[in-house]
C-alpha cells in the first residue's frame, strides 16, 4: 500500500474521511495519538485528534456528549454558542494542518467535523508536572523555600506574585525547528534599559537549531565570549533571586521544560552575593560576604601558592613550620606540583561522583571516600599530611561559593595557575594572576564590564559590593543597567525607643 503523501499546509477537506486519512498519515508510527469519534446535533459525525498524556480526556469526553445536544448550521455561530455555553475552555478555529499539529503537541484537542474545511482546537491541555519544591541548588537557612519547575506559566506565576505591576513584561517566542521551545524574556519596563531587551531579542532570534533543551542551550548561544570559563549569566531556580535582579533593571530569560533562569547582565561580583544576604542582619551579611571573598581567593590560589612555596621559595615558610613539612615529606616520590595534581583530581572526581550518585549513598560516598583515600595516600606515602589539609582546604573554600557555575570555573582555573606556579614559583603564580585580571577586565556580559564598579570605577556602588547596607538606606541601581531612576527606595528608619527611654 503507498503512503499518503499531502502538504501539510493545504486546507483541510470538508469531507470527514479524507481529512481522517490525511490525519492519521501525518501521524503515521505516533501510537499516543488517539482518535475519538462523536456526533455533533445527533447528526453530524465529528472526530476529536489529540495525545495522550496531554490532554484533559475526562474534560473531552464530557464535551464530546454535551456535543449531542448542540445545533451544527453556520460555523461563525457554532462557534459563537460554543463561547457562551461553555466557559470552562476556549475553542478556535484552525484552517492547516501545521496550525492544528503544533496545537496538539501543546496538549489542546482538535476537531474535525464533517463539512466544514477547517479544524476547531479545544484548549484542553493538562500534563502532569512536578509541583513547587524547596531549590536544590541554591538552599538558604532563610528566605522563600518554592523554587522554579519545569512548566514555563507556573515560573511565570511565581515571579508575578513578587512583583504585582503591569510594567512588568513577559515577551514569548519560539526556538527550535522540532522542539518548538517556549522562550520568555521578562524584565520591568521602566527598570530596565530598551537597549538591553533589543539587544536580547537580537540573539535569542539569531539562534537557528532543531531543539531547545535546557536553558544551557540558551546560555552558550547567546552569551557574550563563549570560550571563557567564567559565566556571563545568573542560573538560578529562585524566584525571588530573579525579582530581585528585575528591580535593579536586569532581564531574565525562562525557558520551558527546565526549571533554571538566566539572569543578565551580570557582574562578578553578582555571582558571590547570595539571596540570603538580604534576609539576615545586615552586620551578620556583611561579614558572610567578607568571607566569601577571601575564600574565593582561597580556593583559587592557595594550592599554587603552596607549590610555589614548597618548590622555590622554602625561605619565606618559617623555619619550624619547614622542619615539620620536611619531615612529612621525607618518603613522598612524588614532586609537591605532582602531588598536588594527583590530590586535586581524586578530590574533583569524588565530588563528582557524589554529585552523580543516589543521594542516600551520594554524599556518604563523598565524604568517607575522601577520607578513607586520603588517609591510606598518607600512609602508603604517597603524599604528605600537609598537602591532604592543603586540599581539604579548598575544598571548603570552593563550597562557600553561592553559584555553582563560579565555583566550576574557579575548580578549573586551579589546575593551569598550579601548573605554571610549579615551573615558575610565585613569578609563575602571579603571571597567571595577572592573567586572569586582564581577561576578566575585557570580559563583557551584554556589553556591561564584568569587574565593574571595580573597573570602570564607580565608587557610589561600592556600598553594595563591599557590604551589606542596611535596608533603610536608599541603594543606587547599577548604572549599567538603570534606564530611569538611579535609587532604589529606601524605607527611612524611625527613631524607636522604649517608653522609658521617652520619658
């Protein structure tokens, strides 16, 4: 028997069974596609196309025998009775194939009825999703505990429920020839900068791929330097992270199917603030920030620093502290720089296997293999007790870090400012250093400096990258992203005091 073979965007015909026959061609070797047949006016034979998983079939169903009763004349006041007696849905008409498949996918059901050349779609999607949960990866001790899912309106939902203002924008469109993935770029309108926005819509309407995935896909297309390792946008499955960068005049961009945002521009600064800074005190906040800069600096520097010193420069490490390295040392084969490679790998490949693992055995695995591997290494004398602490060190270091996608890229710089501090000691380390700052000084994310205010220099936003300043003191907007009013509100503080203090 020959296939079938019709345009897809040709009109539908008014006879039922050849539009039938066109249908299921198309939807040749697709076994969730079901087919329901019904008589509309007890006369007129009708047939509903949908699929299964997508659609409302308890909601359709009913429909499909309320149909009975409804008078088939004119379509143009079929459709006008269809309105007004059922509210519980919206019904269209469709005059393509295209039209009525891309419908579908999106869980609607269409109808086509005998003698009319065109398709009605039921606005009848409903599948199953995963319900609001606590983020996984970014917990807090305090602030909200819903995190963003996988279904693109409920994201919407919850950031409408933080910022209730109709300046607040939610621009759609479509990526992907086959996946057909839903993109929202939000932003508030009076916030953010118009050049920001069209500067978004540009790239996001440049991408030309079969399918949209993950936000991910989204990130790597349009970020501003794909080759560096340092991120150029905010993931996050906070909503409130995602207001948050809204009213300082940033956009975000959700993607459907995922539960991640991207959050842009940014600086680097952004990526080592966390939510939570904003919900403790701001004394508390503001030494937790002061921390996690110095850590930052730990973690990236101070294994290179340690194989510089240990190789080149034993004179700088105090002489008992020397003795007692020495001593440790004494049995190890292998050169510090050596050393500190092998312990670095096994740890990265620890963490990554806890990561990868069930969570009831992931983190035990982590955490007892370090140990277990770490304390045989010193014994079998393969490195040293203090290169073990130096390590474990960072480890905890890297773990401060709010976002994941900066405490990957800093594991990762470890590796080559290592290297070149064991070949050239601490000239070495602070060539790569230098390397670093120059990069990050030409990075741009959305055209916006990434070090700034540091670079360019902008000393009026210093008060929010150096500390956390009290919520009553009005707090300029960045300048890179402000399009309007340059203050954030402040709510001004009153002179509080007991009654006895009064009198």
């Amino acid at each position: 028997m020959n296939a079938i073979a019709f345009d897809h965007d040709q009109t539908i015909s008014p006879h039922i069974e050849k539009s039938r026959v066109q249908m299921e061609a198309l939807l040749k070797d697709c076994s969730d596609a079901a087919y329901l047949e019904c008589k509309l006016g007890g006369q007129v034979k009708g047939i509903f196309c949908y699929f299964n998983g997508l659609t409302n079939e308890e909601r359709l169903n009913e429909i499909r025998f309320e149909m009975s009763d409804w008078d088939i004349g004119n379509a143009e006041k079929w459709l006008e009775s269809v309105e007004q007696e059922v509210t519980s849905f919206s019904c269209t008409r469709m005059e393509s194939f295209t039209d009525m498949m891309d419908q579908m996918t999106l869980g609607n059901s269409i109808l086509l009825v005998d003698g009319f050349d065109f398709g009605f779609v039921f606005s009848l999607s409903d599948w199953r999703k995963r319900a609001i949960e606590d983020p996984v990866a970014e917990s807090v001790i305090r602030g909200p505990r819903e995190g963003f899912t996988e279904s693109l309106d409920d994201n919407m939902a919850m950031l409408r429920r933080r910022i209730r203002k109709s300046s607040l924008k939610m621009k759609g469109m479509v990526i992907g020839d086959f996946t057909k993935t839903r993109i929202v770029i939000g932003y508030i309108e009076e916030l953010a900068a118009p050049e920001l926005i069209k500067e978004i819509e540009e790239r996001l309407s440049a991408i030309k791929v079969d399918g949209i995935l993950e936000s991910g896909n989204i990130e790597e297309y349009i970020e501003d330097e794909p080759y560096s390792p340092f991120p150029q946008m905010i993931s996050t499955e906070r909503p409130d992270t995602v207001a948050a960068g809204l009213l300082e005049g940033r956009a975000v961009i959700f993607t459907d199917n995922t539960p991640f945002a991207l959050v842009a521009p940014i600086s680097l600064f952004s990526l080592l603030q966390s939510p939570e800074d904003y919900y403790q005190r701001f004394l508390i906040s503001t030494f937790i920030r002061w921390l996690r800069y110095l850590f930052f600096l730990v973690a990236l520097l101070v294994p290179s620093a340690y194989v510089a010193l240990l190789t080149y420069h034993q004179e700088m490490i105090p002489s008992a502290l020397l003795l007692s390295i020495a001593k440790s040392r004494e049995s190890i084969p292998f050169p510090a720089l050596v050393e500190a490679f092998i312990m670095e790998t096994m740890f990265e490949a620890l963490r990554e296997a806890g990561v990868r693992l069930p969570k009831q055995v992931g983190a035990a695995v982590s955490i007892v293999g370090a140990l277990v591997i770490g304390q045989a290494a010193t014994s079998a004398g393969l490195v040293s007790s203090p290169m073990v602490m130096v390590v474990a060190i960072t480890g905890i270091a890297s773990f401060l870090l709010p976002h994941y996608s900066i405490g990957i890229s800093i594991r990762l710089l470890r590796f080559p400012i290592m290297l070149m501090a064991g070949v050239l000691g601490l000239l070495g380390l602070l060539l790569g250093v230098i390397g670093i700052v120059i990069h990050l000084s030409g990075l741009r994310s959305f055209g916006v400096p990434y070090l700034s205010p540091i670079a360019p220099m902008m000393v009026g936003e210093w008060k929010d990258v150096v500390m956390r300043p009290p919520g009553w003191v009005s707090r300029q907007r960045p300048k890179f992203t402000r399009s309007g009013g340059g203050f954030r509100k402040g709510a001004r503080r009153k002179n509080i005091g007991t009654a006895s203090n009064k009198e």
